[in-house]
C-alpha cells in the first residue's frame, strides 16, 4: 500500500517515505508511524488522545515529545508550522493531514511489491475498522475487522500489531487472503501493539479473558477459531470453555507445552532467551532481534526479514516483551486437549525452529478427531511464496467448507 501526496510517496510496506524521483528521506520510525497514523484518518481532526494510543500505544508522553514528533513529521515532507500545508493545527482540538493524497491501485514499475494486495477499479481495497473494548481488569484490547462473508476470528499471537501486521508482507499476504471470504476479526493481546501496554496481570488466563472479551465486543455468536503458534492454546482454552460458540478450530504452528514445560534442556533455552532479551531488546542496533526473525522467519526475503525484525521493536516494550516471553513458555494446557469437540485442524512445518514439529503432532493426537497436516518448510511465519504457505490457505478453505 501506498500513500501519494505532492512530491511524496510514503510506502508502507517497505516503510518508506520516498521524494520526487525515489530519493529515500531518512525518517524514525515513530515519526513514520506518525504521518502512517496521519494520513489514514485524515478525513478527520486526530486529538493528542487518538495519537497517543495509536501511535504510542497508550504509553504515558508528554507535550514535548509530542510536538518534537509533529515538527519532525513537518520537516520530512517539507512542511513546517508556519506553513501547515499538509499538516494543519486545529486549536484545541488537534492535527489534521489537509494534503491531497493518492492511493494508486497498482504498484508503480520501479517498485514492484510496493502494495501488499492490488486492487481493481471494480473491487475497492479492503478496509479494517480498528475499535477498543475493555477486559474485566480494565485493561482496553484493540480489535479489527475487515471483509466480507462468513465470520472467522483470529487469535493473539506472539507480538501483534492491528495495522502494521495488516500492511506487512509478512503477515499482511494471509490476512488479505482470509479477509477476501471471510469477516476476519482480530486483535491485540495486552501488552503489546495498540493494545494497553501498561498491565498488571500478564498470564494466559488473561489471554483467554481477552479473547472473550473481544468475542462478546463483536456480537458473534458461532464462528471458526483461527489460532497461529500460542495463539493456538488460547484458541483450544477457549473452545473447551464455550463449545456452542466454536464450529472449527484451525491451529498453525501451535504447541501444547511452553519451553519451560517440555524438560531440562528446553528449560535452559527458555532462560538463554530470557536473559539475552533483557540485555538487548531495547537497543537501537537490531541485531539481537534478528535472531528472533532468524528463528521466526528463517526463509524470509531481505524485505520481510527487516519487517519483522522492526516490528519486535514498534509491537512492544523490552519489559514487556520479556514478561510476554515468560508466560508463554509457562503454557501447558496439554489437560485441555481430550476436551476439544469442535472440529479441529492441525498444521506444522516439518522444519519449524520455534515450534518443534512434535509438538504439533501432540496437538493433534489429543483432541478427539483432529486432523493432522504436515507440511515442508521451516518458517514458523506462514510467507506468501513458499509451498506450505499455498497448503495452509488451501487446506483452511476445504476444511471450513466441511
């Protein structure tokens, strides 16, 4: 997807602002979400409030780092506060992007994956509606739903972000493909994305509370569950508490014991991980969040390792990371499994790095009936491209139709 406005063009899948020609604009990232934020809602006046939770997530941020933002914002596609021809300020009530801007429908020629999904001029591109609901403890869950057709909800999975997952070509290829038959809904687990970062209680109980809350927010009454690695335990914790909600479960990637769950050696890796994220989440260098994308993304292009690599950081907090590490690996739900009566569905990479290929046959031999699908490859990340990638979609298609 692409944004066009005077002599710019601000690229989100690349996550690029590009001037005139193609000459790259050096821009942080934050400043980037910013104008991302911008341009999206710009037909209307977006408050300090609206930025702070959807830029900022919610975190506390004072007036000056705001305003450095903003200004920084100006000065990257030549505007400033006097001027204000693309970036207006409205007294007292906030900011607003005035800019004619152009949403082309096919990627220009020198920039051939520029889109995540091409549209037509007779099939207007897919549009998500981003809204809060409230857990029991207070803590607000963001929630998306985009597309048309049959209902289909997909839960949380290790670090998520409602808009940058849905322009990423890593996540974004899938989401698109989904949200084409179906209406996909989704969300943010707390801690993370546009979700409340600032939480007292980080456990997988809260994670199936949050799931239950975003399904009562919806209205929906039966639905398939869509659950990717842990997404895939709050998936089968939830269809075992209301089973008349659920007519299938589908599980990727997903495992039934956490790290710390699975023996010594798994245990020592855990805290390896552990120690090494509080050392080096938070640093600018990327280079300890490339090994997560290595494991994570093993056969990803340049483009979707340095994506997913970005994301770890822009999702959420070092602390907070850690904390969402800790209670993951903490997961065993392997009591839960004989429970399942839903229909259920289970694939794994043969080669998947993150999620042994084991623990998904484990998985599947636990819940009464569940079908078992191996496929070749070794990224824990379904990527638009390779051969298992093409399975997934195909495999989810015929067995929601049963």
């Amino acid at each position: 997807m692409r944004f066009l406005f005077g002599d710019y063009t601000l690229d989100l899948r690349r996550r690029e602002l590009l001037r005139g020609s193609g000459a790259r604009v050096e821009i942080e990232p934050q400043v980037f979400d910013l104008l991302i934020y911008l341009i999206q809602n710009r037909d209307r006046v977006v408050s300090k409030d609206d930025l702070i939770a959807s830029v900022w997530g919610g975190r506390i941020v004072s007036d000056s780092t705001l305003t450095s933002r903003i200004t920084a914002a100006r000065k990257a596609i030549g505007d400033s506060g006097e001027q204000q021809a693309l970036i207006r300020t409205v007294p007292r009530k906030g900011i607003r992007f005035v800019g004619e801007v152009s949403e082309p429908s096919a990627p220009a020629p020198t920039s051939p994956s520029a889109t995540v999904a091409a549209s037509t001029p007779t099939t207007p591109p897919l549009r998500q509606e981003v809204h809060f609901c409230t857990a029991p403890d207070g803590v607000r869950i963001a929630y998306a739903a985009v597309g048309e057709g049959p209902p289909l909800v997909k839960t949380a999975n290790w670090l998520n972000h409602l808009e940058y997952d849905w322009v990423s070509p890593v996540y974004g290829p899938l989401l698109h493909e989904i949200a084409s038959e179906h209406r996909l809904v989704r969300y943010d687990a707390r801690g993370n994305g546009l979700s409340d970062w600032d939480v007292a209680e980080m456990s997988f109980e809260a994670f199936v509370r949050d799931l239950e809350t975003v399904v009562e927010a919806t209205g929906l009454k039966r639905f398939p569950l869509l659950g990717l690695s842990q997404g895939g335990a709050t998936s089968i914790a939830y269809a075992v508490r209301h089973p008349e909600r659920i007519s299938h479960l589908v599980l990727y990637g997903s495992f039934a014991r956490g790290r710390r769950k699975r023996g010594a050696d798994e245990f020592a890796n855990s805290d390896a991980l552990l120690t090494l994220m509080r050392q080096g989440w938070g640093n600018e260098n990327p280079a300890f969040r490339q090994i997560f994308t290595s494991l994570f993304i093993p056969g990803g292009s340049e483009e979707q390792s340095r994506w997913f690599t970005d994301l770890q950081r822009i999702t959420t907090s070092p602390d907070n990371a850690v904390r969402l590490r800790q209670t993951v690996d903490e997961i065993d739900i392997s009591d839960l499994l004989p429970q399942v009566q839903a229909p259920t569905l289970v694939l794994h990479c043969r080669d998947d790095a993150v999620q042994p290929f084991d623990e998904g046959r484990r998985v599947a031999a636990g819940i009464p009936g569940a079908r078992f699908v191996a496929l070749e490859g070794k990224n824990h990340v379904p990527l638009k491209g390779e051969p298992a990638w093409t399975r997934l979609l195909d495999e989810m298609r015929d067995f929601l139709r049963t």
